[in-house]
C-alpha cells in the first residue's frame, strides 16, 4: 500500500524527471533528437552485417529480426546499468527533500521506455517493408513487454541497494551485462544454433534470452509462446520486485549518509 501510495504521489516527478532527463541528452547535439532514431538504426546495421557477411548466416526477417532483439535489450542493459549510481548521482537532490528511490528506477526506466517504444516503430516499418502478415500472435508483445519492465525493476532495485554501498559493483555489473548480452541472442538465434541443454537453459533460463526469443517467435514467425514460462518468469519478477522495494524502504535513511 505504501508503494503504490508513493507511485501514485510522486508521478509527476517521476514524469517531469523523465521528460528533463530526454531534454538534457540531445541537449547542443546537432542532431538533436533525430539521434534517437539512428542510434539503434546503425547498430541494427551493424549486427546485420556480422550476422549475415562476418558469420555467413541466415534468418528469415533478418532486420527486424535484430532490431527487435537490440530494441528490447538496451532498455534492460541501459536500465539495469543506470539503476547502480542512481542514488549517487541524485545525491543532491535526496539529500534535501524525502524520494522514494524506486522513483529515480522508474523515471529512468521511463526515458528508456520512450527510445525502445521508437524502436518499436521503426521495426513496424521494417516489419511491412517485409510484408509480415498481422496475426493473433502479436498482441503477446503486450505480456512480455510488461514481464521486461517488471524483471527490470526488480534487478534494477537490487542494484541501487547495493550500489550505493559498494564502489566497484558497476564495474561487475558491466562485466556480467557484457556477458549476459551474447548469452541473450542479439545477434543470432539460439533455438537454431544451438543444441540440447545449452538451448534448453539459454531460450528459458535466461530471462532476456526467453523474452527476447518469444517476442520474435509471437511477432515475426506467429508462433505461439512458451506461456507456462511467462507465469514462471512473472512470479519470479514480483518476488524480485516485491523484495527489492522492501529493502529499499528499509535502508533508504542510510542511503544519503553513506554516499
């Protein structure tokens, strides 16, 4: 009841902050917020170009097929990494007025969101210059979508915890970002090239490899989803989520005097 007491509170902070934190990135940019868009335009290009030249593969859709692989990636990898000095970095900010922290977590997550959400339309472009048939399949994108932001902000609340008292944390969680990311299937499709119980763990396992994979499978193949692990995985989040803000309420006092 507090949580969503605080959400409720605190949602025009939350969306000012946002909006502030969007104005200040293309601030004396030339390209301003046409950066947005070509961002995650040329890495696509990029991981195309190793997929298909460097690896010598193939993958029906292969555009799309990576951009919406990357698109949902980098707002997992960007919040998750954010989430580490969020306190440190508002430091002068809570030091003089009472935050809920998971607030700074979800104003993040917030300007994340609205670069994956333009993501999103470029690979509706991609998809109809393609001519992928609509199907029932896609509104899955709407369950998994919520399953990512959920298992973001409870890993991301964890990590301002512990962020805030250990120094060297980003470093590993860079590290483990690095590593998570070639074990997420970015840039190639796990279910094909790979076999047995590395598959097995890698597709269902691995919560960005399993959203990932499912929201290709539901959007571009029109397969039905693996649902029994979305259930899984959604309980997972809330206990994650659930005992992250717990932690938060309780330690926050302590967050400004030890920074």
């Amino acid at each position: 009841m507090r949580f969503i007491h605080d959400i409720v509170k605190y949602r025009r902070y939350m969306v000012y902050s946002a909006k502030a934190q969007l104005k200040n990135e293309v601030a004396g940019s030339f390209l301003n917020r046409l950066w947005w868009i070509l961002d995650p335009l040329l890495f696509m290009l990029v991981y195309t170009f190793v997929y298909s030249i460097v690896f010598g593969r193939s993958q029906d859709y292969l555009c799309a097929f990576i951009f919406l692989g990357y698109s949902s990636w980098e707002f997992f990898n960007r919040s998750v990494k954010q989430s580490v000095k969020l306190v440190k970095k508002y430091k002068s900010v809570l030091s003089k007025v009472y935050l809920p922290k998971f607030v700074l977590i979800i104003s993040t997550m917030m300007v994340n969101g609205f670069k994956m959400l333009i993501s999103f339309g470029i690979i509706i472009i991609t998809m109809a210059l393609y001519r992928i048939p609509p199907s029932l399949t896609m509104l899955w994108v709407f369950p998994f979508l919520l399953l990512l932001f959920l298992l973001t902000f409870g890993f991301s609340c964890w990590l301002l915890h512990f962020g805030v008292f250990f120094e060297d944390l980003a470093n590993v969680v860079n590290v483990a970002l690095r590593l998570m990311f070639y074990m997420s299937g970015i840039f190639y499709n796990p279910e094909q090239q790979l076999t047995d119980i590395v598959r097995y763990c890698m597709v269902r396992l691995n919560p960005t490899c399993y959203i990932i994979t499912q929201l290709r499978n539901t959007i571009l193949y029109a397969q039905n989803p693996l649902w029994h692990w979305l259930i899984l995985w959604a309980i997972v989040g809330l206990i994650i989520s659930a005992s992250g803000i717990a932690l938060i309420y309780h330690y926050e006092r302590r967050y400004v005097k030890t920074i």
